[in-house]
C-alpha cells in the first residue's frame, strides 16, 4: 500500500511540474502588443478661430396696403415662389375709376377755359394796338389765362395722383422670394398701412458670427471668411463686412458681419458656421491626435526606438489642434517615429510589434 501511495504521489508532483513549465513557456513566448506607427513632419497651419451664427435676411419686405380699399382677389397662397413685380392681390379699384372720371372732366372744363382765355388775350392785345381800349383791360385778361394756367396745372396734377392710388390697387411683390405669412383674405377691408404679406427672400443673407472678446484685436473688416450652413453643401468664401462696436453684454462677443449673395439652398434664420484665418504658421512640427496620450506626467507620446522594438514615453507641449492633427511645440522632432495606434495602452519603455507605417498625408 505505502509502495502504491509513493507511486501516486510521485505521479501528482510530475504532472504538477509539468503544468507549471506549460505555463511558464506560455509567458515566455507571449507576442508584444502590435502597434501602427507614423513620422512627425512639418507642415503650415492656419491660425484659425471658428465659430457658430446666424443668417439674416436683407430683403424680406413686409408688403402693407398703400391705399385703402376692399380685397377683390388673392393671388398667391403661403409659400409660393414669387417673382419681383409679380401681382400678388387685388385691390377693388371702383373709387379711384370715378375720381379718375371726375378729375379728367375738370382737366377738360380748364382746358376749354384757357383756350377761350386766350384767345380773348389775342383779341384784346389787337385792340391795344389800334388804341380801342388801354393796356389795364389787357392786363386783366392776361392775369386771368394765367391764372386759368396754374388751375389746369394743378388739375392734371391731381389727375395723376388719382392714377397712381389707382394703379395701387394692384399689389406687387417688390423681391424675388417666398411668401412667408399671407395676412389677407379676399372680402377684407384694408386701411394704408395694414401689413397684407410677408416676403422672404433669400437673394442676399447677412452672417452674425459672434467670435471672443479676446481676439477683437486681430479681427478686421477685409478678412477672409469661410462659411457653411447645413442647408446647403456648398462652402462660400465671403470677406468680413463690418464689426459692430458694442460687445454683447450676455457672452461679452464681438459680432462680425459678413454678406452671403445668389447663394442656393442658403435660408433666413439657419444656423452658419464660420472660420476666420488669422495667418499661417510655417514649418509646425505636427502628429495625429490620437498619438498623444495623457499621462500623470502630462501629455505624451511614445517614440519608436530605432530597432523598432520599443516605446519610449516622450512628454510635449501642445499648440494648435486643427483637422484632426496636433502642433508639438517641444518634445519630438520632425523626422522622429510615434506610435499611432495603440499609444494609449503603452508604458514608457514597452516592447511592441510594428505593424503598419503611415504618413501624416495618408492619415489626415
């Protein structure tokens, strides 16, 4: 029996050594951790400031009655595409016809008037000559056909005031646009003045871009501005316009002012994205961002050594973070090899396995 329990035991502890040798040629043979790599290199950046606005409309006119009248007819319903000049609603137009009537009998009566006057000058100047009568009476008559003059002047006057409250009745568009808000309908009595439609027209839009108190000084009317508004997948380039010189009292932001002209698919009131070039840095040391790597010592990034078998932790200065890429002030030179994929599971010193190169180009 003793024989036996030797046996067995000796068999447990052969086993066991076995295992455990199993095990340690296990973490013998563990691979390091696969990683991408990528060169830093020097490039330009643009020292930008972006932001997010509005977009206003310069030519949404409100159209009000100009006469006073009763609505025959509405031409247009809300949202409709209009044309400038474009009759929109019909006012009833009956009081001016009579008006119109009356004045033109008037300008009539004068016009016969004057005509009788002056030959009653012609007459009398006649008389004169020949000493049949003085010069007072000539005088008189001629006083009168002036007189007869600056009525019929004042008559044809009123006549074409008449004609032009006339021709109001007939409403027009004043822009190319979209009927925003119809306020009208057909029986309704109208008083000058009364708002009947609201236009929108999207032919010139203003940008409010609101930028930062602090870089008030390097903004200026004349920079170049690029816009975007979801609206539209077109990218514009404007200028700065104006800036207005009160800074908000809620956000303590300039407000820069840029035009946006004949820009389909660009709407009142959407939202516009703009980025103001302040300059260009040349020669930037840059890497991706997902190289760098935030540590207990800062922020960091793991140079390959030159075997390409090890990471070797590197603390930078940041500066400019743009496109997905990120200036090094100091830490790494251009030229230098980092690990991109992967940087954030690594120590300083670590062992790892190069698997891809890639290049600032290829990856922004």
């Amino acid at each position: 029996m003793l024989n036996r329990a030797g046996k067995l035991l000796s068999m447990a502890l052969v086993l066991l050594l076995s295992a455990c040798g199993k095990q340690e040629e296990t973490v013998k043979v563990a691979s390091p951790p696969s990683v991408s790599v990528i060169t830093a290199e020097q490039i330009s950046m643009e020292v930008r400031e972006e932001t997010i606005g509005s977009l206003e409309g310069m030519m949404d006119p409100t159209v009000a009655a100009e006469v006073s009248g009763r609505v025959l007819k509405v031409l247009v319903r809300q949202g409709q595409h209009v044309k400038k000049g474009q009759e929109i609603a019909l006012l009833n137009p009956v009081d001016y016809q009579l008006q119109r009537r009356e004045a033109l009998s008037e300008v009539a009566r004068l016009e016969a008037l004057l005509e009788n006057q002056q030959r009653s000058v012609e007459r009398n100047a006649r008389l004169v000559e020949r000493n049949f009568i003085s010069q007072i009476v000539l005088d008189d008559v001629k006083t009168q056909e002036i007189a007869l003059r600056r009525q019929l002047e004042g008559a044809k006057s009123r006549l074409a005031s008449i004609e032009h409250n006339q021709s109001k009745t007939r409403l027009l568009s004043p822009v190319d646009g979209t009927v925003e808000s119809r306020l009208v309908a057909e029986g309704d009595y109208v008083k000058v003045g009364d708002p009947l439609f609201q236009i929108i027209s999207n032919q010139r839009l203003r940008a409010h871009l609101p930028f930062p108190e602090s870089i008030a000084s390097s903004i200026r009317p004349g920079l170049e501005v690029r816009l975007n508004t979801p609206t539209s997948s077109v990218e514009i380039v404007s200028r700065i316009r104006e800036l207005k010189p009160a800074i908000g009292a809620g956000n303590r932001a300039i407000d820069v002012l840029a035009d946006v002209e004949d820009q389909p698919g660009w709407h009142t009131g959407a939202s516009v994205s703009g980025v103001v070039v302040l300059g260009v840095r040349e020669n930037v040391v840059v890497v991706p961002e997902q190289s760098v790597v935030l540590r207990p010592a800062g922020e960091v990034v793991y140079a390959i050594s030159q075997d390409q078998a090890q990471a070797h932790q590197r603390v930078v200065r940041t500066g400019l973070r743009q496109d997905g890429m990120v200036e090094i002030i100091d830490g790494i030179q251009a030229g230098e090899q980092i690990v991109l994929d992967g940087a954030a599971f690594l120590t300083d010193g670590a062992r790892i396995s190069v698997q891809k190169e890639m290049s600032v180009q290829a990856d922004s």
